[in-house]
C-alpha cells in the first residue's frame, strides 16, 4: 500500500468523458489498495473563458474579484470528479483549497502556500476515502479565497504531497514527459527518463509550459520526487528529482522557448546610486517578476537599463515605471512585444567550457540576432526575434545533439 497524490490537468479532466476515464483509472489504483489524494484543474479552457469574461465587464477587474471567479473553474472538476468515483463505486469527497486547509499569503492572484493544515484529509485518507482538492486555489488568513498563479495546480499537489508524506507525486497532463525541447517544434526532440530539479525549474521558467515553475521550486525545498506522465496512455514518464552523478556527463538536456516574455528598456535616466533600486522597488511592489537585468555602462550622467517581464505585465510595467521615472527625474520606458527568450539548460555546464560559444555559432549560422544574453550556472538564455524563435529551437536542438540523449 501507498499514498499517492496525484494530479490532473485540464485537458485530462477537459470533459465529463475524460473525467470518467480519470476516474476509472483511479479506481484502478485504489482497488490496489493504496490511500489516493486527487488534485484536479479547471477543464481545459475554462480559467481563460473566465477571464474573458471578467475582461468583457471590466477593462482592469479587481484582483481579489478574479480570484473569487477564478476559483470556481476548479470547484467545477473537483465534484464531478468525486461523482465519478462515486458512479464507479469508490468513497470519495471533494475539498476547495480553504476546506483542505491550504493557507496562503495574501496576494491575490499569486498567492503564495504558506501552510497547510493536512489532518483532516489524513483523517479521510486512513478512513478509506479518495480525496480530491480543488487545485490553484487557498484561502489567507482573513478568510478570503486566493489563487496560485496560473497553473497552480502543480504546486497544489507538489505542496500537498509533502504535507501528507506520499510515496509517491504524479503530474499527469497530455504530454508523456519532459522532452528535450517541444516536440511540436523540434522533430526529434526526446523524452527524458529523468531530469534535476534544477535543470527542470530552469526548463519551467525558460518557457517550457509542462509545469508551473513554483512548483518544482516547492518539489526541490522540500525534496517531493514526482513523475510527470500522460493520462492519456500507461507510457512511462519523466522522473524529477534531485540531480544525479551521471547526469553530469551530459551538458546539455533541454532547450526551451519563452514566447511570452517583453522586453523592457529604460533610457536616459539618471546615472546615480539608487535610481535602479527605485525602478526595481517598483516593479517588485507591483509583484512583476523581472528577468534578464541588463544595464549598459553610462555615459554623460545618463544610463540604460534593458529587462525582460512577462508578456502579461507589459502594460503594467508601463503605469508602474512613469512616475518613477518622473520622481528621478528623466527616463523614457519602451516595451517590445515581439521578442521570445530561449534557454539551453543542462548541470553538465557547471563543468564544460563552450556551451555558450557552440549556442551562439548556431544561432549566428542561422543568421539569428541575438539581442540580450544571460546566464545561470546551468542555463544560457537570449533574447531573439520571435518571429525566428522555433529555428532557433531546431538549430540549437541539433548542435547539442540532443536528438542522441
Ligand atoms: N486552472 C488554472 C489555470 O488554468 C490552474 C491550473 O490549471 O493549474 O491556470
Ligand atoms: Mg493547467
């Protein structure tokens, strides 16, 4: 006997059909004997129509009003998937974030888990129930409902899983696992057996949509091992754990592109200590996550400074950084939109030397111009034209030989 969380996304749940199949296959593991936590998503598509929705009645709806809207996509799945399970015959009960006890901070729409209270789903787990909660969603400390981030649901079953000791984490979706890049694109891109933390997370938040970045930050703190497999197929997945010796031999395992990024330039503004403490206070205040800080070397008094935010805060990073800039005295703010980050990630580069030469003849072979370059001990990213963003995948794909993993 096991206890196992597992984790269904939208497309898994994306219709009564697919939900009844969801619930067979949990029959299946719990005639087994094992002890089943459920985390289910919202039906593909539903979150977005909802925020098509909230947009249609208000231009700039309020965070905590999205929230409490937001949360009734899940709230959906989670009872008919326990009505499934009850058409097949097993004892299950459903739970939103705030009745499993998943407290969060206060942070509307991004909320962060701060604790969960996991007794009474212990309770129904040791009194033969199937559990299922409601993922992307808590409560914080005042009572009020909050969301995740979207695809929160990841890190609802990464967090719940270390809260009830499973044995076992599975994130299914409607991919078989991690692949070397996105097999939409890359041809011979391949699925990965196993793959770090590290180099998973670097993955995530390079633009790899398989899961929400957080929750492989959860998995690692708190060393949840979890498989992210397909419910479409009993096809093995991809492990994710904590980095292992021979992976070190191979210096690169994935490439990924991020499609949905900004780029943010700030020019002419005052070249003096603070001025970049005040723009990044601000961006930080407004909870907008920045990326790949470049600031050229000033000249004249005057300084540039070049980021890149996520594509849906661009227009707030525009009604956050004018009075800034106005309070300091000078500086213009420029967003380009057409822009896509691509990463190559692998913890064998701790130890190699020319990853980054081998990335960039690639790309210059391919006449593609890079426009900002970063790097993490594991990761090298650009920022390109997105119009040239998938042969950058292919070619950067190919001069790794990724197709040989
Ligand atoms: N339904 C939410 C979203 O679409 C959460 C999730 O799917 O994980 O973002
Ligand atoms: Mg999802």
């Amino acid at each position: 006997m096991a206890r196992i969380v597992q984790k269904y996304g939208g497309t898994s749940v994306g219709d009564v059909e697919r939900i009844r199949k969801v619930a067979e296959r949990i029959k299946a593991i719990r005639d087994e004997g094992n002890e089943l936590v459920i985390v289910v998503s919202a039906c593909a598509g539903v979150t977005n129509e909802l925020i098509a929705r909230a947009k249609a009645v208000c231009a700039n709806p309020s965070e905590r009003e999205m929230d409490q809207l937001l949360a009734i996509g899940e709230q959906e799945t989670i009872a008919l998937t326990a009505m499934a399970l009850h058409g097949v015959g097993v004892d299950a009960i459903s739970y939103t974030g705030a009745q499993a006890g998943i407290f969060t901070d206060k942070v509307h729409t991004k909320a962060k888990i701060k604790t969960i209270n996991a007794k009474p789903i212990e309770k129904d787990l040791v009194a033969g129930k199937v559990v299922i909660v409601a993922g992307f969603q808590g409560i914080n400390e005042e009572g009020q409902i909050t969301t995740l981030g979207r695809g929160g649901s990841d890190l609802t079953a990464i967090a719940l899983a270390a809260a009830v000791k499973a044995d076992k984490c599975e994130i299914y979706t409607d991919v078989d696992g991690v692949y070397t890049a996105d097999p939409r694109v890359v041809k011979d891109a391949r699925k990965l057996q196993e793959i770090s933390y590290d180099e998973m997370l670097e993955l995530a938040s390079s633009g790899s949509k398989v899961m929400q970045s957080r929750s492989v930050e959860f998995a690692a703190k708190y060393d949840v091992i979890f498989e992210v497999r397909s419910s479409f197929n009993y096809n093995p997945g991809t492990i994710v754990k904590k980095e292992i010796a021979y992976m070190e031999k191979v210096v690169v395992r994935g490439v990924a592109v991020d499609k949905d990024q900004a780029k943010v330039i700030i020019s002419n503004i005052p070249d003096k200590p603070g001025s970049a403490a005040k723009v990044f206070r601000a961006l930080a205040d407004a909870s907008i996550i920045v990326d790949m800080i470049v600031q050229n070397m000033g000249r004249g008094g005057i300084a540039n400074l070049t980021f890149t935010v996520p594509l849906t805060d661009a227009a707030k990073v525009q009604r956050t950084l004018l009075p800034v800039l106005e309070g300091l005295g000078g500086g213009e703010v420029a967003i380009h939109e057409n822009i896509a980050k691509l990463s190559v990630v692998g913890v064998g580069m701790k130890t190699h030397s020319g990853v980054a030469a081998t990335l960039f003849q690639a790309l210059a072979d391919a006449s593609i111009n890079i426009e900002l370059i970063s790097t993490s001990e594991i990761k090298i990213s650009v920022v390109i034209d997105k119009a040239k963003s998938d042969e950058a995948a292919r070619v950067a794909h190919a001069a790794f030989e990724l197709e040989k993993l």
